[in-house]
C-alpha cells in the first residue's frame, strides 16, 4: 500500500487538493446563493449582472434585447425583440465553472503570483465567454428556435467547457509546477 501511495503521490495529492479547493468553494458559494436571495436584485447579484450585460451586449449586436425578473421563480426572463426566449438562472452566470476552473488551477498550481493572475485572468476569460455564448444562444434561439434543444444541450457546453478545457491545458503546459521548464 505504502508503494502505491509513493508511486501515486502526485495524482493523490492533486485529487485531493482539488476536492478540498471545489468543494470549499462550492460551500461558500451555496452560502453567498443562501444570503443573496430576496433583496434588491432578483434572483442573485451575479446572475442579475450577467442579465443585464447579456442585455447589454444583444443591443450591441442590433437586438432590443430586454431582461425582467420572472415573476414565478428565481430567474430572469430574457426577451429579444419583444419575444420571450429564454430564462437566465444562477446556473447561467458561470460561476461554477469558474470554481472547477479555479479548483483545477490550484491543484496544479505553479508560482503563487502566476497561479494568482492566470486564475484572474481565466476567470475573466470565463466570464466573458459566457456573455458572448448568452448573446450567440439567444439569437440562433431567435432565429432559429426549432434548434432550441441542440443549442441549449450542445453548444453550450461545447462553448463554455471547450474555453475551460483548453485553459487548463495551456495552464499544465506552460505554468503547472508540473511543467518541468518551471520548476
């Protein structure tokens, strides 16, 4: 057992790292989620922001996009030329991706200052990727809506994992203590 554990200790270490780091976390986000709910802006701050940037960034492209607190349940509903498309929920502002994005990082953590911004800087990347596929999903829903389900269930998470998967990749290539060039 003891063999195992040594020929093992990276992977051990890197798995167990990650847990501890997403699932904390996860606790601290589920408690802002707790806390956040009910006051000035519906369902929660951060997936209002993403809303109103989403809105924001429809009109940039030529929709008169539109966003209103649905009044049945913690969402918001999103419209676009008068046309109610889609609902934008907390799983919506990518806040969990960047936690699993954040999780992988530190467990295959380089340099403190370079772990520090790459982690800024992806979640950034992150962020701005969601606005960008909120915006592409909302008008190939306006345009073409009988594609609704591949949109939603493919190109979403093609998009939003893809950008991940390729940021942890670049991050064990050239930053990851890992990475022998930086050790």
């Amino acid at each position: 057992m003891k063999l195992l554990f040594i020929k093992y200790k990276l992977i051990i270490k890197f798995i167990l790292t990650f847990l501890v780091v997403y699932i904390s976390f996860s606790v601290l986000y589920k408690f802002y989620l707790e806390y956040s709910g009910g006051f000035k802006f519906h369902p929660d701050y951060m997936t209002y922001l993403v809303s109103k940037q989403s809105e924001a960034l429809l009109d940039t492209f030529g929709y008169n996009a539109q966003v209103l607190p649905h009044p049945n349940e913690p969402s918001i509903k999103l419209m676009v030329n008068g046309k109610y498309l889609a609902r934008i929920v907390e799983g919506c502002n990518a806040i969990s991706v960047i936690i699993l994005f954040m999780s992988f990082i530190i467990a295959f953590s380089g340099k403190l200052r370079t772990t520090f911004f790459y982690m800024l800087s992806g979640s950034i990347i992150i962020y701005s990727v969601n606005l960008l596929r909120i915006a592409v999903l909302s008008i190939g829903l306006y345009h073409y809506p009988q594609h609704s389900e591949f949109l939603h269930t493919v190109v979403f998470p093609a998009i939003i994992y893809g950008m991940v998967f390729l940021l942890w990749i670049f991050w064990v290539n050239s930053f990851s203590k890992l990475n022998n060039k930086h050790e």
